[in-house]
C-alpha cells in the first residue's frame, strides 16, 4: 500500500478547471455545449468526461453486492445470469426433444408458449418435461397474460415427483395489467383469479407468479426512463391491489418478476437496470416488507425488436450483441437474445444457433459472470445510474400524482408520454441525426427483399394508438417506416427497371465527393439503382454519360459557389431526367426562378423527400 501512495505521489493532480482549459482550446472556438453535451431522450444531459466530485455525495455507493438496495446486484458473489431461449410448444412431444437439446448446448432457462392456458394440463406437462430435471434448469411457462391459473397446474405436476421445492425456479407470464395495455380492456377477474394462484403456490419461493412485462413499453416507443417508471409504477398497482386484500407485502413482491427490454443504448442500459433495483427496493421497503430479499428486482432482460431491422439482418447480431453485453454488466438475471432474422417472423436455426453463442462467449470467453457488478465505482456509470433513477423517479411520481397506473392509462397520461418520445425519435431518424444502420445509412445497395409474404411483416403504424377502452399501446420498429419505402421499390423493380440515380460529381474535388457520398447514401435508402462516379471535368461530360446509363434522376453534386453557374447549365441539357442539387446553397433561391427546384442536404427530411421522388419515378 506504501508503494501505491508513493507512486501516485509523482503525478500532480489536475483539476476540473485545468481540463476545461485543455478542451475548450483543443475545441478552437466550437461551442462546447454542442460538441460534447449529449442532451438524452430522456432531458438529462451527459457530460464528456466524469471525476469523482461528480459522484460525491450519492447515497447507494457504500452498498456491497447482494445487499440493500442491491444496486450492484441481488448476489454477493460473481455475476451469474441465466442463459434463456422460447420455445413454441404447440407439439409437446416436439418442445421436449428441442428443450433437451437446448440444455445440451448451454441454454439454462427455458420459456415455453403455448397459444392457450387450455393447453397446459397434468397430462402435457408430463410430456413436455419428460427427462428433463427441473432443479437444473429455469423454467417459464408463457401463456395469454390475462390467464394465470396454469400455475397451480404446474403445481400439482410437481406434488407428484421427488423434487424438492425450494430449487424450482421460473415463471408464468401472467400480467392482466399488461394486456390492458395492448388490448385495450381490463380484466378485473384476472386479476383476482392471481390472489387465489398467489395463495396455493407459496410453497414455491423461487416461482413467480406475476410477470410485469416492460418490454412492452421499450417495443411501444419509451425511453428508458420512461420504461423503468411505468414498469415500476405497474408493480406498484399489482402491490397496492394484493397488499389490500390482506397479502403482506413481502409475499407479493416475492412473487414478482420484471421484464426489460435492452437497446442499443450501451452504457445507459446497463446503468437502467442498476437504477431500477434501487428504486424497487425503496419502493417495497416504503410497503412495510419485513424480509430485505423480498425488495430484490427480479429481472429478465430481452434484446428489443423495435430497433432491428428486415434488411440487412446480419448487423441485428451486433445490435444484440452490445444489447447481451449491457443487460450482463448490468446484473440481470437472465438474458433472452433474439435471433437476427426475427424480425421476419421466422428465426431459422443458424439465427437462434447464433443468439445462443452470444450470451455463451460472453459467459465462457469474456468471462463477464466473474465480476459483481463490473461498472461499480465507475464515476460515468455511477452517474449515469443516479440520473436515471432521478428521472424515472420523477415520471413514476407523475404516475401517482394521476391516481396511479390504472387512472394513469385511463387519462392517457402514460401514452401521451411514449407519443411525444416516439415523435421525437422519428424526427431525429427523418433528419438522421440518428441512424439506423443498413436502413438510413450505409443500405446495403445490393439487397434486394421483393418476396411478397415479407411485405406484411414490413408494416408498421406511424399512428401507434388505437381507441378502444384506452388509447392502447402499439408495437413496431422505427425500420419498417423506411423498410416499407424500399420494399416498394423491390416490388416495383419485379415487372420494371429500376429507377437509376445517376450521381454528377463536379467542380471543387473535396466537397464534390463529400456531396457525392452523402446522396449515394441518401438515395440508397428508397432501394434505386445508384451510379456512383468520381467526378466529370464539366456538366456537360456528366450529363451525356447519365444518359448512357439511362439516368432517371441526376444529383448535381459540387461547391456552392459554382452551383450558381453549374445547376443552370445542367438544367438546360435536360431531358426527361430529374435534377436535384445536393446541398443548400445560398443562391437557392435565384436557383429556383429558374426552375431548378429540387435540393437534399443534411436539414432534409428524408423519410418526407424520398417519399416525394418514389411518387415521381414510380408512382
């Protein structure tokens, strides 16, 4: 320890105000705000770099793991998560014989769906789980969420074998508060059928009951402040509800499990998880729980569907991947990653191969299980997780303010929020401020996707409600409002040619290729046959090769200054072609009284514009 100290002795500390000198002289006049600040979905802003007076003072750093509030996790060893995969169990014989295989290939919890409750008797479960040891495995019964009395079936299957019942581990997907989300109606007799399920299976400690499913909300278009609050704020009904009618609050909560969903959003999704333990366990405590372990967040975390995409499905691997990571680092209990080609409706077994490899090489390679709570003591993390728990915690206080979830949904006060972050998203991904890979950026202009069952999958609703008994959480991907305008594309190029963009490079060499690439790109995203070129002495030269290649439309694309003279002369060669000027010059105005009328640049809407040229080229 002496040596330590004598060695950090020979550096001089630097302070908060000698950095900011360095940045704001390396940043020559650039406004620093701007340059460095992300300001989040969620409003609060992250700083670019983190030191420990940004942590000074935050109540939850001297907690150890495995002890209240369980921000570094519900274990005080190691960081262990559960390796999960579904399976559709419309034969049962068929589920058994792939489960076995799946535990074989180091899958260690399984979920089981079944269409209808109906489905799960004695009788099945005898079958689905033949050979198969319960106390190896965790096991997940999935079923309608409005249904919950399966889990006294699954009870009785149990009575009648030697298995000791403080080992069995799992889940049923019971949520009538989550389909009320979806469907629109409540079921009130669902969720007193839950009190009855709640008080025949307390013989079954390590077996939920009650699945608040969060993922709803992060496929729905929340934030991931937003999700954590109104998945905590749903707990909280189911809370209020069973602690009313005499349940004590340990018994309920020991009957609680969260599903999350994890996205792209690296560092903040491992500090959501760690913000939502903390403020769990403040939540039950304030229930009058008498066991500590009864506060312990419960969570399955699952790689979201909204952010993947149907083309160019091989970059959902490495979407998911960051997303396994996030949800590993940030102390789930078990992890659920989506094959790549999900989105398409039917993951083949090379996709759900991969998905497995995933969580195992960060499991057996990276050795992420080894560590509690790996981003402990990290000043960004730790910040980061004190913002987010913040601000959930203020819209979870929103929620009550209403009269709580239920009232909450029923004014429309938790849908309105969701909107106005979908809107917001949308608008950024228009302007492509953010992007999304292989769709907005960098299309992979090869791809061609024209079969016409995928078409269906492609759809989504901009509209995202529905009116029925509340305005309903709709599901979708922010892809599919661009998939759908390439897919048009593909469809039309089955009995037509493709329309061709012919990109014209002239004039100043570094910003005639800047404009270039960023055409290519834009244009690429409606699925037209782009024709990249690395610049023409003059307009003229460029015009006639467009017609050799039989040019649709033409992007003009060099300097401002020489717009004024090069846009006017591309005009006049024109034919039947499409000319657009690829920037925003100042003389686009003069431009325009000379019927030039067409321009993209970095303020476009390309969601609006690309729209507008399919309608001219294709109709």
């Amino acid at each position: 320890m002496a040596e330590e100290e004598k060695l950090f002795n020979n550096f001089k500390s630097v302070s908060a105000k000698e950095w900011e000198e360095v940045i704001m002289n390396d940043l020559k006049g650039r406004d620093y705000n701007r340059s460095l600040i992300w300001n989040t979905y969620d409003g609060f802003k992250v700083l670019p770099y983190y030191r420990r007076e940004n942590i000074r003072g935050l109540a939850f750093l001297n907690s150890m793991p495995g002890e209240y509030p369980f921000l570094r996790g519900i274990n005080k060893n190691g960081n262990r998560w559960l390796i999960r995969q579904d399976i559709v169990a419309d034969s049962v014989l068929t589920a058994n014989a792939k489960a076995k295989e799946l535990l074989n290939r180091g899958v260690d919890s399984i979920g089981f769906k079944f269409q209808s409750d109906k489905l799960i008797t004695e009788s099945s479960l005898t079958e689905l789980l033949k050979d198969i040891c319960l106390t190896d495995l965790e096991i997940n019964l999935i079923s309608p969420p409005e249904k919950c009395k399966y889990a006294l079936v699954f009870r009785d299957y149990l009575s009648g074998r030697q298995y000791e019942k403080n080992l069995i581990r799992g889940s049923i997907s019971a949520d009538p508060l989550g389909s009320f989300l979806l469907n629109g109606k409540i079921n009130y007799t669902a969720i007193e059928e839950l009190a009855d399920v709640i008080s025949n299976i307390s013989d079954l400690p390590h077996f939920k009951v009650i699945t608040v499913d969060g993922t709803s909300y992060a496929n729905s278009g929340a934030t991931i402040v937003q999700e954590i609050a109104f998945s905590l704020a749903q707990g909280v009904e189911y809370l209020i509800f069973f602690t009313d009618k005499g349940f004590k609050a340990d018994d309920i909560a020991g009957k609680l499990k969260f599903n999350f969903g994890i996205g792209g959003s690296y560092f903040p999704e491992i500090a959501k998880l760690r913000a939502a333990r903390i403020l769990w366990a403040e939540i039950v405590s304030s229930f009058g729980n008498k066991d500590k372990n009864s506060a312990k967040l419960i969570t399955h975390s699952v790689t979201n569907l909204i952010n993947k995409t149907i083309y160019d499905p091989w970059v959902n691997m490495l979407r998911t991947q960051t997303e396994a990571m996030s949800a590993a680092l940030g102390g789930t209990c078990s992890i659920t990653v989506h094959p790549y080609d999900v989105v398409t409706g039917v993951p083949c077994e090379f996709s759900e191969r991969i998905a497995r490899n995933q969580q195992l090489l960060l499991r057996e390679e990276a050795c992420f299980d080894k560590v509690a709570d790996p981003g402990g003591g990290s000043y960004y993390i730790e910040s980061l997780t004190a913002s987010i728990a913040e601000a959930a915690w203020d819209i979870f206080l929103k929620v009550e303010e209403e009269g709580g979830f239920l009232e909450s949904l029923k004014k429309g006060f938790i849908q309105s929020e969701i909107d106005f972050s979908v809107k917001e998203r949308i608008k950024k991904y228009s302007l492509r401020k953010d992007n999304i890979l292989g769709v907005t950026q960098y299309a992979d202009k090869s791809e061609n996707i024209s079969d016409k069952p995928v078409k269906s999958l492609l759809k989504t609703d901009p509209g995202l409600w529905e009116e029925v008994e509340i305005k309903r959480l709709k599901l979708f991907r922010y892809a599919g409002l661009f998939e759908e305008l390439r897919h048009k594309t593909d469809v039309y190029s089955i009995e037509n040619e493709r329309p061709v963009i012919f990109i014209l490079p002239v004039g100043d060499p570094v910003l005639r290729m800047a404009r270039a690439r960023f055409s290519s790109n834009f244009f690429a995203v409606a699925g037209f046959k782009i024709v990249d070129n690395n610049g023409f002495k003059s307009v003229e030269d460029g015009i006639k090769a467009a017609r050799v290649q039989g040019a649709d439309m033409i992007i003009l694309c060099s300097s401002d200054e020489e717009y004024s003279k090069a846009a006017p002369r591309a005009g006049k060669l024109l034919e039947n072609e499409i000319l657009v000027i690829a920037g925003n010059p100042q003389c686009r105005s003069e431009l325009e009284k000379k019927g030039i009328i067409n321009f993209i640049h970095t303020g476009s809407n390309i969601l609006e514009e690309l729209s507008r040229y399919q309608n001219l080229l294709i109709g």
